[in-house]
C-alpha cells in the first residue's frame, strides 16, 4: 500500500517492525547498511515524551518505506521458518487440538496457532448517498492492494471521502498528479503524531495496556481499539 499511495515515510516509528525479539532491529539495520538518511526525525517534542527512553534513542523517528521493505526481506531470509504461498481454502481443528489449515492447492499446513492478517475487514464503507456512483468512477484506496489508485492521473476533478491519515495521503497523491482534490470529512480533522498515546511505547506501561485489551471478551476487543484511538492526545511538533 505504501507504493501504490507513493508514501516515502512510514507512519509508525521506526521501533514497530516484525522482529518481536529486538526493538532496535530496524535501526541497526539501517546503521549496517548506511542507510541513516532514511531515518527521519519525526519531530515529536521531546519534552512531552522526555520520559521515555525511545525519546532519546532514536526509536521514535520514521523510517522510509523502501527501508522498512528491505529490511522486512532480510528479516524473512534469516528466520528459521518455513515460508507457504498460497490461498488458504479452509481451516479446521483436529483432535490433538491442533490446527489444519487446507490450501487450495492441496496442500495442509499443521499448527498449534493461526493468526489472520486479513487487512481491512468488511465490505468498504460507502456513504449511502454515494452508493450511485459507478465503480468505474469510485475508487476505495483497498481496491486491488491499492492498485487502482494508479486510475488517478490527468487533471480531474478529485473528491476524497474520509478523515484519516489514509484519506489525506490519497489526497496527497491525486494532488502530485495534477489533480484538483475536495477533501471532505466526515468527523472533525485532527492532528497527532501517532495512532496511540506515548503510554503504549513507554515500556513501563505497554504491558499494561497490552494486558488490558486481552483481558477483554473478544467481542469488546475491537472497542478497545477505537477507544484507545480516540483516546490519543495531540503530541506537539518540536
């Protein structure tokens, strides 16, 4: 999605990546590549978050996104897994408590755990007052991984429907193509530097939370979330 959006910088600090075992994975990454200039300094005040050890070690900065892609393939190369490609047509659970996922291939994958990373869950959410647009002139920024979003070229006339990070980026976009773009938001705009407040990246108090949302039925789970989303104080720029 970052390249069909043309983002250069990724939203998350530069401490959020896929290896669970080292925090500083990705910086170090950069480091043994020289590849510092891709670190940007996110421009967080550091007096709001002084207490916080990532404040002052670099792990709040951003990294660019061809530098997170690298890194996620280096990643992959060194784990000592087992890599499957393919569409997942059903998933069952054996006697031994194991689980069986069947690939439409023919394939059966065995596991204790499975987790779902299905991206954006549901149908798009469309105004009702929109639903009459045709698709060929409607583009939700899912469509295709995002691919359509490359229908967005020529000066047009753009109208982006939403009030996120992902509809200003795709706002963004249609307005480096040439394109003149209506914003329109349905909840009032607001300004922060990231999705969650400092208390989730504060080691002392991220077990917590993390607790917290665990401890909750799963259907309350996705409450949580958007409560801990909305919950998210404006953290000045220096």
């Amino acid at each position: 999605m970052g390249k069909r959006q043309q983002i250069a910088w990724l939203r998350s600090p530069i401490g959020a990546h896929p290896d669970t075992f080292d925090v500083s994975s990705l910086f170090a990454y950069a480091v043994r590549q020289g590849r510092q200039d891709e670190i940007l300094d996110s421009g967080v005040n550091k007096k709001v978050v002084r207490g916080l050890p990532e404040a002052h070690n670099g792990l709040l900065s951003l990294p660019s996104n061809s530098l997170f892609e690298d890194f996620c393939d280096d990643l992959t190369r060194r784990l000592p897994h087992t890599f499957y490609q393919g569409r997942a047509a059903s998933v069952k659970e054996t006697s031994d408590e194991s689980l069986i996922v069947a690939l439409e291939d023919g394939r059966a994958v065995r596991s204790k755990a499975v987790v779902l990373a299905l991206g954006a869950p549901g149908p798009p959410a469309i105004p009702e007052n929109l639903a009459a647009v045709p698709r060929s002139l409607m583009i939700h920024s899912d469509d295709g991984l995002g691919s359509r979003l490359q229908e967005i070229d020529g000066k047009r006339e753009v109208l982006v429907v939403g009030g996120g990070l992902t509809a200003v980026q795709c706002a963004q976009l249609a307005i480096a193509k040439g394109c003149q773009v209506t914003l329109v938001s349905r909840r009032p705009l607001t300004t922060r530097q990231f999705d969650v407040n400092e208390s989730w990246f504060d080691h002392r108090q991220s077990s917590r939370r993390h607790f917290e949302f665990f401890d909750q039925a799963i259907e309350e789970r996705a409450k949580h979330i958007r409560a801990a989303r909305e919950e998210a104080r404006c953290l000045p720029f220096t």
